[in-house]
C-alpha cells in the first residue's frame, strides 16, 4: 500500500485588518499527516497526537471531511489510514483547522498522482474548515495551501492571489494559556460597521498589501490596525492592551490578533526587535506557566511532502 507524509504551515488569519482575505503562513508551527492507502474503502483515523480534543470520528475531523469531498468528486471509494501529528493546538488562533484541512487533500491528492492542482484542492480543504467555522473561508487555507502572504480576492468563483513578503520581516507570537473557538468568535461580531470606521479599514487594507509588496515593514506595521474584530476580540484575551502596548514600546511596527486569538502577532523588522519583544511579552504574560511564544518568519514553501 503507498503512503505520504506531509507538513502543512500555522497561519496568522486577517493579518489585523485583512478579515476572511488576508492570511500569512508561519514557520513556527504546522501539522504533519501520515496518509496510508488501505483496501477497505473507508476514511479511518488511526491515531492522533498532540491534541486529544479533536475527533476520531472520520464524519467530524476536519482532516477526513475535506478529502471525502475529494473523493466524491473524482468519484473514488479508495480508502485511507491517517496519523495526524497536531503541531498547532485547536483555538489557538494559529490556523489549526487550516492545517489539518489542508494536510488532509493535500496528502490524498499527491497518492491520486495530482489530480488537482493546489489551488484547485483550497475549495476542498474549505469544506473541512467549515467543521470549526460557520462557511467556508479561506485565509488560513490558502496560506497553508500556497505559503506567503495570500489575498482571498474573490471566494465565488474563487481566486486566491499571492504577495511578496520582506525578506526581513520577522514576527514576535504569543499565545497565552487560553481557548478561543472560531465559531464562538465569530458569533460577537456585528454585521456592519460604521462608514467612519469602514473607511480607515480599507485603507489599512490597502497599505498592508502594499507594504508586503514594497518592503515597508513600517507600513505593515501600521496597517494591521484593525477597527472590526480586534475591540471585540480582543476582550477575550488576557492583558492584551498591556501585552500590545508594551511590544509597540519594544520596537514592534504592529500588534493584533492572530485569527480568532488567543494568539498575538507583533510586526518586527529584523530578528533582534523579535527578541526583544518577546522578553517584553514573557514579562507581561510570566504567571501564565503553560503560554507559548515563538520568534518566526513567514513560510514561503506551504504544504510539502517531507520524509
């Protein structure tokens, strides 16, 4: 029987003002999935590691929902062991469901002989991702997918576009000892917002698409600034004003949420301001013993094969 092993990338969601478009892929954390044809004609999830949460039950984990979509539409009844190693924890706002999704067509598809490219199999990984959301989205799926830094311009028909990223942009991440689930997250947002507020958005929008482009890592900075999701998210997360405040004080060009949170991103030119933001970040969260914090880059590669 053939078998895969590949490695698909965390994300950061939004990057701040981008919500539902914009997504970046990091080197920090990912999920590796071991993919094993077997002659039963079922999808069987035969161990899970790193996360005891999620589901074995190949009708609910998001990994076995996107890639029987798949199946369905090539018409396939082939069957498949899979060994989901978690490196991103669920409601850590670090693209965990993004990860699995994708990790799961991804692997599928190259035992298939490509079938379909990876742009094709994001509509696929969406429908796994919408296990752990309301409807298919895509900013952590296309990153995870494609790496780098994606704009989901259009998601009917879809079109996923890919933009340069500096090359020295480093990000400072942290994520305190809490859950967020994306569904609940999603439920405290309203469903407009005011013309005032719309307006800075956009132009927040635009200048971090921009900024990746041209190398302006102060311009990233300053548009990840978000005027939906961070005042109401941001709630949720413990000592997240102090934890911004000081890291902008440290040198950081930018702070927000990473996807639904808990996870922070801080915008940093260069490594040395990364390491100095996370001391500032270990200060602020030190009585939190179970918190995570990582100094990375984005993932230029996105989901691989790997030995």
């Amino acid at each position: 029987m053939r078998k895969v092993k590949v490695f698909a990338p965390g994300s950061i969601g939004n990057v701040g003002s981008g919500f539902d478009v914009f997504g970046l892929a990091i080197k920090a954390v990912g999920d590796i999935l071991e993919v094993k044809e077997n002659n039963t004609n079922e999808l069987k999830i035969i161990g899970i590691e790193g996360d005891n949460g999620i589901p074995t039950n190949p009708e609910k984990n998001i990994v076995t929902i996107g890639v029987k979509a798949m199946l369905v539409a090539l018409g396939s009844k082939q069957g498949y062991d899979f060994l989901i190693k978690k490196g991103v924890l669920a409601g850590s706002g670090l693209g965990s469901s993004g990860s699995s999704a994708t990790a799961g067509v991804f692997a599928v598809n190259e035992l298939l002989g490509r079938p379909y490219t990876r742009e094709e199999l994001l509509s696929f990984a969406a429908i796994g991702e919408m296990q752990a959301s309301f409807i298919p989205h895509y900013d952590n799926v296309a990153p995870s997918m494609l790496g780098g830094f994606t704009v989901v311009r259009s998601d009917d028909p879809l079109e996923i576009l890919k933009v340069d990223v500096p090359g020295n942009l480093y990000l400072a991440m942290v994520r305190p000892n809490v859950m967020i689930k994306t569904k609940e997250a999603k439920k405290m947002l309203g469903t407009t917002m005011s013309i005032s507020n719309a307006v800075h958005q956009f132009g927040n929008i635009a200048g971090l698409a921009i900024g990746m482009q041209t190398n302006d890592i102060p311009l990233i900075g300053r548009s990840v600034a978000d005027f939906l999701a961070e005042p109401v998210r941001s709630q949720l997360i413990p000592k997240y004003s102090v934890a911004k405040e000081r890291a902008l004080k440290a040198g950081a060009a930018g702070f927000n949420i990473s996807g639904s949170g808990p996870a922070m991103f801080a915008i940093c030119d260069g490594k040395a301001v990364a390491e100095n933001v996370i001391e500032v970040l270990k200060e602020v969260y030190k009585e939190d013993d179970k918190a995570n914090y990582y100094i990375t880059k984005p993932d230029l590669l996105g989901t691989r094969v790997i030995d």
